[in-house]
C-alpha cells in the first residue's frame, strides 16, 4: 500500500509554494522522515520529510511547478519489491517510439507526453535529463536539449528553461526563424508577475543576448521585490542620518569580550549593544513601534526585533522577540542562533514573524551609508554602516575616532520629523556611554 507525500501546512497566510528539487529519484529507498523534496515558499524554503520508509514510487509535482497546501507531490511505496514490478510495463509499451530519445534510456516518458504532463507518469530520467514535461516542450518546438541551459538539479532541463529559450529568440533579431512561431505561442505560458509591472524589455542585439543568461526567480526574491516596491508605494517614507562614535563601545567589547565569552559561551559583538540602544529608544518613542490598520494606530507594548540576515537566496528578517525583556548575553545567543539558522536555510515561519522593529546591518558588506526601506507594516528601520577612523572634534581638538553613520527610515504618516530625530540621537546617546544601557538612562 502507498503512503502519500503532501504539502503541509506551510504557516500563516502561505497558502502556496514552488517545488525546489526532489533529493530522490523514482525507484529510490527513502527511510522515514528523510527529506525527499525542497519546497520554496515567498517567505523561507523548506525540505518535506518522508512521512514512511520504503520506495519513492511516484513523483506527481516536478521542479519549478507551484502546489497548493495539501496538494499530492509523490507516493512512497511499502518495500522495494513493489516498485519494480511496475516500471517494466512502462517501459516496454512505448520501445517503439525510442529513437526520438536516442541518448537516454528513459525516452518512454517523453513519448508519453500526455500522461507525463498530467502528472500521472513518474520521471525515470537520470538528474541531467530534461524532466518529461521539457521534453514534450521541446520535441514540440523542434528544440534540441543543446540549444538549452538547464537550472534544475545537476543541471536539468526543467520546462521554465525551454519557454525561456523559446522567448529569447522572439525578443531579438529575426535570424533564427524557425523558433519564432514557438516562441510566440509560449509566450503566454511563463508566469511573469515579478517582472508585470514594468515594460516589456526592449530588443537585445544578438551578439549580447548569446552573452546574457536569463534565470527564473525564486519565490523568496519575487516575495522581496514585491513586498519592497509595495512599501514605497504605500508609506510616506522617509530617512533622517547621525553618526555615532564607537570608540565606547569598542573599548567595552575588547576590555570583556574573553570574560564575556568565556561566562555566556558566545562571543560579545555590536548588535547586542545596538539592539539594547533601539528597545530603550523605542519606551521613549513609541511611535517608532507602531504600524497603520486601517485609520487606527496600533502601538506595541512590545520589542520584537528582526535582524535582516543575507542569505545566497535573498534577505531574511528573523525576529528576536521580547528582546527589551532580554539583556546583551541572551540577544547576542538568540541572533547567533537566527543568523546560523537563516544560513543553513532552517528558518521557519515562526522565527520571521510578528517583528516591530528591524535592524539592517549594511556595515558588515562594506556599505558607509544607506537608506534603508521599511519592513512593512513596520514604521522604522535602523540602518547600520561600516565603521572608519574619521577626523572629529571632540572637546575644541581634532581626534581620530571610529565613527559610524545611522540612518533611521521611518513611515512619516505615523511618526513626525521631531520624534525620528529624537529616536535616533537616543540610540546615538547610549552607544556613546554604553552604561545608560546597564543604568537604564
């Protein structure tokens, strides 16, 4: 009997998600709670265990297809006996037609283009096959595996490749005629709703475009790209600039660091001490901590603060919650922990959700000022920058001291100029005599 792989619940208001890569093939033995199958999400991507031990029989959802929360994505079968009887058929019922895939051994799939297409038909390609659903395309088309670059895993062809390859002659010259009617027709086919709200991209001399490389996003940047633009075409954005001197701080960190290590078995670094300074900012300011329902204000009596992380797939903002209930050695433990998980793609939904307040930490790539854009719903942002050694006056003399720019972007329709002004210097103030953060000043 088969047990069903399906798309669990994928956490609030994510009702859909992309299927990534499947890490076993059909036919291979998979233990229970074995991850089979990466699914991307617009928030974080996740790996679905094998909810049973034995053999993957069917895979009903290929890479780069969305599903829906509780679609089927595949069947495992109780024992490896049970697949094996069952692929001969497959195979034996369409050997005539063969030759239309003469360097793969599992051209039965391509020739059975109906039924791959309607998921009914597992894959038996090797990785570097093009999936069933591409060679249909193809062979459709009059398309060579060649003339397309796959982005699947170990490089397969997945169908968004071929109607990316279809669509590139179209928008270029009219040299390679044969494609262009393909092209034409398939154009409707891909999903561009990233790229809708701009205008269709101009021709490109065909001596660029051979040069050119055209990869689909990923829902995680399609997610970023929209929620970033929606944010600047909902808030009054607005950003307000200081610098602070870091030479307190840094000569509290190199004085404790090895004690502080040694006690909390984590290392002391600046975002304990920057995100100490935000939530004493944030009980003088509140509407710094607010956000916008409708013609209501709603004021958090709360610090729930998201570190943006980078990530090779995109920005992520994990959370540090009740952080104005945490001291320096518990927010530095809980963001090392966030950032490791953000790096190792273990973030889930509950570790981004629900912040109030976010830190963005540009310094670390080199960045000397920025203006960084709200996280709606939030009201402000706190953006970070690279530390230099600038001349300063301090006291009627020209010191060298390392100096750091800050800039706060604020949403203007819930915080006036007065109050993000202020916020900003209270940070300034307590980074520049850290024991306001002890004292509570």
């Amino acid at each position: 009997m088969s047990t069903e792989i399906r798309v669990p619940t994928l956490g609030e208001s994510v009702t859909e998600a992309t299927i990534g890569q499947w890490f076993k093939k059909v036919g291979d033995t998979v233990a229970a709670d074995e991850p089979v199958v990466e699914l991307e999400t617009d928030k974080v991507t996740i790996e679905v265990p094998a909810p049973a031990a034995g053999v993957l029989e069917t895979i009903s959802a290929q890479p780069g297809e969305t599903v829906d929360v509780g679609a089927l994505l595949g069947a495992i079968g109780g024992n490896g006996a049970a697949a094996t009887p069952a692929e001969p058929p497959k195979a034996e019922a369409p050997k005539a037609e063969a030759p239309k895939a003469e360097a793969k051994e599992e051209s039965p799939a391509a020739t059975a283009g109906q039924q791959v297409a309607s998921g009914q038909t597992p894959p038996t390609a090797t990785d570097r096959a093009p999936t069933p659903s591409a060679q249909k395309l193809m062979a459709e088309n009059n398309l060579s595996a060649e003339g397309v670059e796959g982005s699947g895993k170990a490089g397969q062809i997945l169908k968004e490749d071929v109607l990316a390859a279809m669509s590139r002659p179209a928008a270029a010259a009219p040299a390679p005629m044969p494609p262009i009617p393909g092209a034409v027709d398939a154009q409707p086919t891909p999903r561009p709703e990233a790229k809708a709200p701009a205008a269709p991209r101009a021709p490109v001399a065909a001596d660029d475009e051979a040069r050119e490389e055209r990869v689909k996003m990923t829902r995680l940047r399609q997610t970023i790209a929209r929620r970033l633009k929606d944010a600047q075409n909902t808030a009054a954005m607005l950003t307000t600039f200081n610098e602070v001197d870091m030479k307190p701080v840094m000569d509290l960190r190199n004085q404790y660091k090895e004690l502080f290590e040694k006690k909390h078995g984590v290392k002391l670094g600046f975002m304990g001490f920057f995100t100490k300074a935000v939530v004493h900012a944030l009980k003088e300011i509140p509407a710094v901590n607010a956000e916008l329902d409708a013609d209501d204000i709603i004021y958090k009596n709360y610090a729930h603060i998201g570190v943006a992380v980078g990530t090779d797939k995109g920005l992520v903002v994990p959370v540090v919650r009740d952080a104005d209930k945490m001291t320096i050695a518990e927010i530095e433990k809980e963001i090392g922990t966030l950032g490791k998980k953000a790096r190792d793609g273990q973030l889930s939904m509950a570790d981004m959700q629900g912040g109030t307040f976010t830190i963005s930490n540009g310094g670390v790539y080199g960045s000397l000022m920025s203006t960084p854009i709200l996280n709606a719903p939030q009201s402000g942002i706190l953006g970070m920058h690279k530390i230099q050694e600038r001349p300063v006056v301090v006291g009627g003399q020209i010191v060298v001291r390392p100096m750091m720019y800050l800039a706060l972007s604020y949403d203007h329709r819930i915080v006036d100029g007065k109050e993000a002004v202020t916020f900003l210097v209270r940070v300034k103030e307590s980074l520049e005599a850290p024991e306001r953060l002890v004292l509570d000043l």
